[in-house]
C-alpha cells in the first residue's frame, strides 16, 4: 500500500491517500503519504484543535487512490465479527 502512495506523490501534491470506499469523500488518513509541505496546514489544524487529519487533508492537494478489493480489506479498521461482515459486503461490490 505505501509503496503505491509513494509512486502516485509527485511536485503538486502534498499527500497521497486512499478514498475510504463506504464514504467516497473520506481518505484513509492513517495509511497515507505525506510531503513535507503538509506540515504548515497540519500544525495550521492543530493550532485551531481541528485534531483530525481529514480536516487536514480536506485542505491540501490530495493524490487520491481508489483502493482496490484487496486493498480494502487490508485497509479496514476491524475489530467486531459484524465489522468484518462489513468489510467483506464492501470488498464483494468492488
């Protein structure tokens, strides 16, 4: 996953991240790739306790990937048996 973040990087954009696919306008802030020109917007959003990176992100140049079914599950934050029903409904529609 990080390697495919790093090779969609190039000079105009400052971060490259995964759109969440049960919510087409969230990225998957945790698993991203981030330039050292986020750190002006992310010390920006902190400053004014905006503690989400989506809040951050939401205000950089943003290379977005649409994650493949593979890598929706390998994305997915699971920790309850119907999370992971959820996953797998999700990974079955791509």
């Amino acid at each position: 996953l990080l390697r495919k973040l790093y090779e969609r990087m190039d000079a105009t954009h400052a971060a490259a991240a995964f759109v969440r696919s049960d919510a087409p306008g969230v990225f998957h802030a945790c698993c991203a790739v981030y330039s050292p020109r986020a750190i002006y917007v992310v010390r920006q959003s902190l400053a004014t306790r905006e503690l989400r990176m989506q809040c951050a992100l939401a205000r950089l140049p943003v290379a977005r990937l649409t994650p493949t079914a593979d890598e929706v599950r390998q994305l997915s934050n699971v920790n309850t048996p119907d999370q992971l029903a959820g996953v797998r409904m999700i990974a079955s529609r791509l």
